[in-house]
C-alpha cells in the first residue's frame, strides 16, 4: 500500500490503466484496417482453415498484385506486415506475398522442400487476427520451391527473419494460423514494438 502511494506521488503511471490506453490505441487501428482494408479476411472464416489449390501463373500474378495492394494500404495504416497469403483476402489459392528490403514478392505455388533441424523463437503477428501475437517455434532455415510471375521456376534457400516469414505465410497456405502453433500460454495483445523484437534460441 505504502509502495502505491509513493509511486503515485512521484508520477509514475499505474500499469493497468498503460495496459488500457495501449489497447484502445491498438483498437482504433483495428478500425482503420476494417474500413480501408475491406478485403481482408480475419480469424473464424473458414477460408482460413482450408489447403489451398494451385493456380497457374497468369492467375497467381494476378492474386499477386492484389496482395500487394492490400498489403501497401495495411502497411500505411499500422506501419507493419511483411507477408500476406491469398486465404486471408479470402481466396483459396497458393499465393502469397512478401515485402522485405522495400520491395514485395509474389511466390506462385511454392513448396517447402527442406527444413533444418534447429529451431528459434519469435512473436509472430499475424494480420488476420489483429492486434494479438504469440510465441512461435520455427525451423532456423528452409529451402522454397516456386514459379515467379513470370512463371519461371525458383529454388531459394532462406534462413533466419525470412524463413520464419516464408513458413509463416506458408502456412496459410496449409490452412494453419500462428496461434494454432502457438506455446502455451504465449496468446497476448501486442502491447510492445513489433519492430523491436529478435529472433530468440529455443
């Protein structure tokens, strides 16, 4: 009691009411994103349950741009996304963009063909379960097969931030979200900077 008292006479800030102004912060986002991002599709649709079907190319480029789109106004609304899959603008195909180093990516019909052995941790967000993120456990590096946009076929072989990003959207495409992978007890709203996190050992 002593200790509340003192602390409230020197000013500093009572946690919970912190907790609260971040999270209606975090909730008029939210609303922008559900006004100028229409397209997307969040957490209990079932889209984002199902695998996805392969597409050709000229279809995949095309599910490409709108990806791209969608994601550049959701980016200029929260100032985050690095990735987003073609179920969570509620298509059903084997899309998915990226956008690292300023510039997006199309992966039309990718497979992951390898994954190493050791892992890291990481808070992975996810923009179709809005302002929540969770621990996650990932493979360090992976190995992606995929056709361009042009529909020439590609084999990259990617590790640390974006290989956890390529298995992430990845799994949209097998109809699996980050909380269903999440660890236990980790589910929380994203109350600190995204941008500050690190990939952590496991």
């Amino acid at each position: 009691m002593w200790i509340e008292a003192s602390l409230d006479n020197m000013g500093v800030p009572d946690p919970q009411f912190v907790m609260k102004e971040k999270i209606l912060e975090l909730n008029d986002k939210f609303e922008l994103v559900l006004k100028e991002c229409p397209e997307i599709v969040f957490i209990g649709d079932k889209v984002l349950r199902q695998k996805t079907d392969e597409v050709s190319v000229s279809e995949g480029a095309e599910i490409g741009k709108r990806l791209q789109s969608v994601l550049a106004k959701y980016r200029k609304i929260t100032g985050l996304g690095r990735g987003l899959a073609a179920p969570q603008i509620g298509e059903n195909k084997s899309v998915f963009i990226t956008y690292v180093d300023n510039q997006f990516k199309t992966y039309i019909n990718p497979k992951i063909i390898q994954k190493s052995s050791d892992c890291n941790l990481y808070k992975e967000a996810c923009i179709s379960c809005g302002f929540i993120w969770c621990d996650v456990k990932r493979a360090r590096s992976v190995k992606l097969e995929y056709q361009d946009e042009k529909g020439d076929k590609k084999t990259e072989e990617l590790d640390s931030f974006c290989a956890r990003l390529i298995q992430h959207e990845y799994d949209h495409l097998q109809g699996v979200v980050n909380i269903d992978v999440a660890l236990p007890k980790s589910i929380e709203f994203m109350l600190s900077d995204p941008l500050k996190e690190q990939l952590r050992d496991c």
